[in-house]
C-alpha cells in the first residue's frame, strides 16, 4: 500500500514537520525482521507486533511510521525509530 504522491507530499513528521517518504522493500525486510525478532519498540516504550506492510520514513531516517490498513499512523508515541533501518537480522 502506497499513499499518493500528492498527498505525500503534505504530509510530515509531527514531531518537526521533517518530510515523509516511503519506506523501501529492503527497509521492510529489515523492519519485520525486527518486529519478528521483538526488537521493533515504539517509542512509547511499546513493542511493535504486527508485521508491517509499508512505513512512512522521515526524510532523515530518524523515525518512522508504519501505515496500518491504508492508512498512515502518524502518532509520535507509536512511531519506530530510525536505527531499525540499519539492524541486519
């Protein structure tokens, strides 16, 4: 699932307006290995249980945010730190 790129494009991190893009098949990969190994912990404190299908990513890679049904949770608390981009399984 893919958000247009319309509506991309006005969409932002909540927490400092960094812009959004779309997470990347390797960075997927990645992050549902994460998730599958109960490494993936929102920065709430909780874990991520659900793999995830796609993820918005700040433009900077220090957060991201998973879409669930379609749609983009863009609540800081729930977001996924950046660093799960780079942990190999």
């Amino acid at each position: 699932m893919t958000i247009d790129s319309t509506l991309l494009e006005l969409l932002c991190c909540p927490v400092d307006k960094v812009p959004l893009r779309h997470a990347t098949r390797d960075e997927l990969r990645r992050l549902n290995q994460a998730i599958q190994d109960g490494r993936a912990g929102q920065i709430d404190g909780g874990t991520r249980l659900q793999p995830l299908e796609a993820a918005l990513v700040r433009t900077d890679g220090e957060r991201l945010y998973p879409i669930d049904d379609g749609l983009p949770v863009l609540l800081a608390d729930q977001a996924l730190p950046g660093a799960l981009l780079g942990q190999e399984p």
